[in-house]
C-alpha cells in the first residue's frame, strides 16, 4: 500500500533516488491501426528476465509503481506472470493501460489481485469510437463491465477534433462503470498524424471549466487546459516523478521524447543517471 500524506514535507536529500512512477512498454505489437497512436510501429518486445531485474531495481530505489503499456500489454504472453511475481516479491503498485478488448475472464482470474490499477484508452463513442477504433463499441462495454467489477480503473482519452465532441458521453460512459479517474490527453503529432489544434485545446479548456460530474479529471505534465496534472507530489518533477522505457530497452523522459539511453548491464537507475546528465 502507497500512503501519501500531504502534511509531511520530506527534505530533498531523503527523496527516493528512483522515479515515483515508471512506464514500461512491454511491447510495441497492437492488434488496432489507430492513425494518432504515437507507438513506435518496428517490432520490439521485452524480454521477461530482464524486465523482472528491472522492476527489482526500482523497487530497491524506491520507486512507487511501474505502470505497463505498449502496443498493447494483453499481447505479451509473460504478462500474467510478471504481474503475479511484481505482487508477490516488491513493493510496487502495478497499473497497465489498455485497450481492454481483449480482456475476458480467464485474464480477470490471472490479474485480479495482482493489478491495482486499469487505464483503458476510449477515444470517443459510439460511431466515433468504432471509425476510430475499428470495434465495436459494444464489445468495449462488454470489456468495461468485466473490468469494473474487478479492479479500480479509469479511462484514458485522446483529444483531437474527431473525439472533443464526444466528451459528454465519454464522461458519461466513465461515471456509469464507475471509474476513478478520466484522464485528458491532447493528441501528440506522429509520423502519421498532426498535433491537437489550438481551437480543439481552446475547446477543451472550455468543456473542463463546465465540467461537473462526478469522475475527477487529470490530465498529462505537457498539457495545460485547466485539470489537474496526474501527479503524486507536486514538487517531484521531471525524472524524479516519471521515467519511460519503451519496448527497445530505452529509458526516455517520457513515451513521446525523440532521445532516450539503452538500458545495458548496469541497470535501469545508471541509464537514469546518464539521461539526466545528457538532458535529454
């Protein structure tokens, strides 16, 4: 269990060497064609004894989570196994985001208990949800009652000019299966798409400042549109907050930065160490 208790102020020197929270791609295969996905689209996968050495590492330094994604994470045929060793042998909190629809209940059985927290990434409703997607919407209702019932979750949304007239419903979906967090994230300019407009952020902005209901709102450090950056403690930031290692064994400052430091032999916490002395 992580407590966070805002009255306590730690000095510097105390902090935890490690990254609070440390996102790992385990690998870059999807099962979707999303056009704004910012994934790297070569083949790449994680090896499971170097990532199990990895996830030690940042529990010894004190990191509080590591957070899976990909491509999507449900690909990784080691997944059920490493989150069930994470739970048994560190300390670490486990999330992973997903496009949950190849969740089923034989995936529930293995996870449940051993995943603490369920990004799944909604990229608008309904029709929008199926052009952008290619499934059906229905199959992702399926998918969010079977998750629902079992883990704490939240949704995750792209915000582009296709999705931000689907905020409403997006809102809506969220509070009826419960979720604990709707996390707003303005799209990032790819090899294959642009960046969000500035009318769309503008929109934005506007819909978050109407908001009133009942899932809190967060959203990514790179955007500022009047929610509240998804962040433990306030004055951690930078690589002291979050770190990313993509599907390569690549720690970045974050999934969209261009330069990044190959984890080798020396661990995660030394290629932390030259990324910061680069800038990176």
């Amino acid at each position: 269990m992580n407590l966070l208790l805002d009255e306590v102020e730690v000095p510097e020197r105390a902090w935890s060497a490690a990254p609070r929270q440390v996102s790992i791609a385990l690998t870059n295969a999807c099962d979707l064609a999303c056009t704004y996905c910012y994934a790297p689209k070569h083949r790449a996968v994680l090896g499971v004894e170097s990532l199990l050495g990895w996830v030690r590492e940042l529990d010894l330094a004190g990191a509080l989570g590591v957070g899976f994604g990909g491509g999507e994470p449900t690909l990784y045929r080691h997944l059920p196994d490493v989150c069930e060793y994470m739970a048994e042998n560190t300390n670490l909190a486990v999330t992973m985001t997903t496009h949950g629809l190849r969740w089923n209940a034989a995936l529930t059985s293995r996870l449940s208990g051993v995943v603490h927290f369920v990004r799944v990434s909604v990229d608008g409703t309904t029709n929008t949800y199926e052009r952008l997607r290619g499934r059906s919407f229905e199959r992702l209702r399926d998918s969010l009652r079977l998750i629902a019932a079992d883990f704490r979750w939240g949704i995750n949304t792209v915000i582009n000019e296709e999705t931000i007239k689907d905020l409403d419903g997006i809102a809506s979906l969220a509070s009826e299966y419960g979720a604990a967090e709707l996390l707003l994230l303005p799209q990032q300019p790819t090899k294959t798409a642009g960046g969000v407009q500035q009318a769309t952020l503008r929109e934005l902005e506007s819909w978050v400042r109407r908001y009133s209901g009942p899932v809190p709102l967060a959203t990514s450090e790179n955007a500022e549109i009047g929610a509240p950056l998804a962040r433990a403690l306030q004055h951690e930031v930078g690589l002291r907050s979050y770190a990313h290692i993509d599907a390569t064994g690549t720690v970045r400052r974050s999934s969209y930065a261009e330069r990044g430091v190959p984890v080798d032999e020396d661990g995660v916490m030394a290629a932390l160490a030259r990324l910061e002395r680069m800038g990176a």
